[in-house]
C-alpha cells in the first residue's frame, strides 16, 4: 500500500506540474504574441485575460457538479487530452489574423475545461491517499507550482524566441496528452464517489441545489468559504498594491517591485517546503495563526521602510508575508479536503474557486478607489486588516467546536 500512495503522489505532482508548466509557457507565448500583433493597444490581451474569469465565474459551480457524478480520474485524463488537441491544431495556424481569433477561442476552450479539471484534481486527492498524507501532498504540489512560476517564464522567453508561437504551442499541446497519462497510471486507494449513467441539466441544478444546502448545513464549511472569500478579497489589494512598491517606498531605489517578486517567490517555496513538517497535525487554530502571522508580518513593511530604508530588509516583509500564506493556503485546502465528504467535495471545491473569481475583481475594484499608492501605510493597513481577519474567524471556529 505504502508503494502505491507513493506513486500516485509521484504521478499527480508530476502530472499537475506538467500541466502546469504548459498553461505558463501557453500564456506568455500567447501575451507576447496578442501584444506584438498591436503594440498601441491593450485590449486583445484584456480580452485574452478577462475571458478566462468570465467562464471561471459561469463554469467552476458545474465543474464541481460533475467532479461528484463521475470518476474524478476520466475528467482529469479527458480535460488534458482535449487542452492538448486544441494546443496542436492551434500551433498549425499559419495566419496571423486567423491566429489571433483562434488563440482567444482557445484559450476560453482551456478555460472551460479547467472550469472541470480544477475542482475534480482537488477532490481526487482524497482518492489516491490516506488522510494524514493529503498535507503532505499538497505540500507538494504548491512546491512544485512556486518553482514552475518562478523557473518557467525565463524557459519560455527562451522557447518563443528559439521556436516562435507555432513552436511553443506545440509543446502546450504535447504537455497536456503527458499530463494525462501520467494520471492514467494512479490506482485509487480510497472510496471514490458513486458515478452516474446519464446527467440532465435538470439534475445538475438539483445536485448544485444540494451542493449549496450541504455547505449552508455544515456551518465549519460555510465559515470557510466565507474566509477564503475575504482573504482573497484582500490579496487583491495587496496584489494591487504590489506594482507601485517604488511609490510607496520612493525614498528607495528604483527595481523595488522586482525585489518584492523575487522576495514573494523565495519565500512562499520556503513555505512550502515547511508546510509539509508543520502541517502534519491540521487544524482551525493553526490555520488561524498562519494567516495572522502573514498579517503582522506585511505590517513590518511600514516600520522596516521608516527605521532603515533599506532595500534587503524591506524585502523580508513580502518574502514572510508569502511564506506565511503559502502555509495558510495548503492548512486551507488540506482541512476542506479531510473535513468534506467525499461525494460533496467537487461541489464545494467548484464554490471555493467560484467564490474566489469573484472576490478578487471585487477586492481589486474596492481598493483601488479607496487606497492612495503613494501612501507608505498601505501594506501595514492590508496586514492589519488580515490579523484583525484571523482573530475573528478565530472566535467563529472555537464558537462552533472546529478541530
């Protein structure tokens, strides 16, 4: 048994990182290009990005629906093979103007299917290993993802200008059929969820229906989602924020948002390593001291600029911040994972992402009316604001006994 959890982990880590790498490379290769067709405007790009949250919104809900009505592992291998058809037979388009439509077409086809993809990856999990090992497989995951985000856009400056668009989308397309039979290769270990013969649209919002009264029922659950809609809500600001770094801090040197990046990614892969050693023992209260340790530390931005205005120790606030939430994040999706049944987690992993498109455009909007970004207590307002975030969600789950 031992042997095989080990290889499912082995197999999923390295298909989600496979796939993962091919969405990166098939983003930049396609922004540079939309970008490069008219460089005057931003609006194909606007058009390219926006899409994908639309049917991220429209989509996630029905996502979920199907990841609790059939095998899991078949969604998973069927999404990445038809993502990597559609890749091929877009890297074979030779016309630039027919290029351009069928990047965006696409594009909203990979989306659609990761609207799918996504919800059941994350309830298949609770498939392929025991209970106390799914932490250290998200631990795992959310490793192999920092180092991809990191590495991968140097990659694929390499790639576009060695192999061009055609090039580059053709590996995307080879990526996502390895993607999919590396899953093939995972041999479930846990129950898996009761498949159905046939579906109607009629029982997909009855079984959406169920999905919500299930959360509303389960108040840890509905306590939540609520919370990772208002932290997502207030990481759209620090994001936000993130990119007027050097008008926030403008007595110091110019490069300070490149800095801050560079910082965010050390430490969120530092997180994640330590995740694995920290979050052996889940639970509500650790998860809380993880989010507010986040919190007091990006308010150490404000202080740190006031008393040494050095670039180094600036950097240590987001390079914490990130390895704090990097922390929180896979506590997070660890505890829904344990705490969920089996055959409603699709349903509420398609809420959770669905709820977190939609709170971030908010967060994004919000903030950008109310915040000045020249103000040097910005990030120590965002920081408070998720410390103050954490000791009441706190209070809610000691009211309502959450382990």
């Amino acid at each position: 048994m031992k042997d095989v959890k080990k290889k499912n982990i082995l197999y999923l880590v390295s298909s989600k990182g496979v796939s993962r790498i091919g969405d990166t490379m098939f983003d930049f290769a396609n922004n540079t290009f939309l970008a490069g067709i008219n460089p005057t405007s931003l609006s194909l790009v606007a058009v390219y990005q926006s899409l994908e949250s639309v049917i991220g919104v429209l989509f996630n809900l029905f996502g979920g629906v199907f990841a609790d009505s059939f095998k899991r592992k078949k969604i998973i291998i069927a999404t990445n093979i038809l993502c990597g058809i559609a890749c091929l037979v877009l890297s074979f388009i030779s016309q630039d103007q027919w290029l351009v439509y069928a990047i965006v077409l696409t594009n909203v086809i990979l989306a659609f299917m990761s609207t799918f993809s996504g919800p059941s990856y994350k309830a298949f999990t609770k498939e392929i290993v025991k209970k106390d090992s799914i932490s250290q497989l998200n631990s795992l995951l959310e490793t192999t993802s920092t180092v991809i985000k990191v590495t991968i856009p140097m990659v694929a400056i390499f790639l576009y200008k060695l192999l061009g668009i055609h090039g580059v989308l053709l590996l995307d397309g080879l990526s996502f059929l390895i993607a999919a039979l590396l899953i093939f290769f995972i041999v479930p270990i846990n129950e898996a969820v009761v498949t159905k013969e046939k579906m109607t649209f009629r029982g997909i919002i009855n079984d959406l229906k169920i999905g919500f009264k299930y959360v509303y029922n389960h108040k840890s659950i509905f306590i939540i989602i609520v919370l990772s809609a208002l932290v997502n809500f207030f990481l759209a600001a620090y994001n936000l924020l993130l990119p007027y770094s050097n008008q926030m801090f403008g007595e110091i040197s110019t490069g300070l948002y490149g800095t801050f990046l560079t910082a965010e990614a050390i430490g969120g892969f530092i997180g994640a390593i330590l995740s694995s050693f920290v979050n052996k023992k889940l639970s509500s209260k650790k998860l809380m001291l993880f989010l507010s340790l986040s919190g007091l530390v990006l308010m150490l931005a404000t202080p740190f600029y006031i008393m040494f205005h050095n670039v180094i120790i600036l950097a240590i606030s987001p390079a914490l911040f990130s390895l704090f939430f990097s922390i929180f994040n896979i506590q997070f999706f660890s505890i829904v994972q344990r705490d969920v049944d089996n055959e409603f987690l699709g349903r509420v992993f398609g809420i959770i992402f669905t709820v977190a498109i939609l709170f971030m455009p908010i967060g994004t909007g919000f903030f950008s009316v109310v915040l000045n970004p020249n103000n040097t207590f910005n990030l120590f307002i965002i920081g408070a604001s998720i410390t103050v975030l954490s000791l009441v969600f706190g209070i809610l789950f000691k009211r309502y006994n959450m382990s």
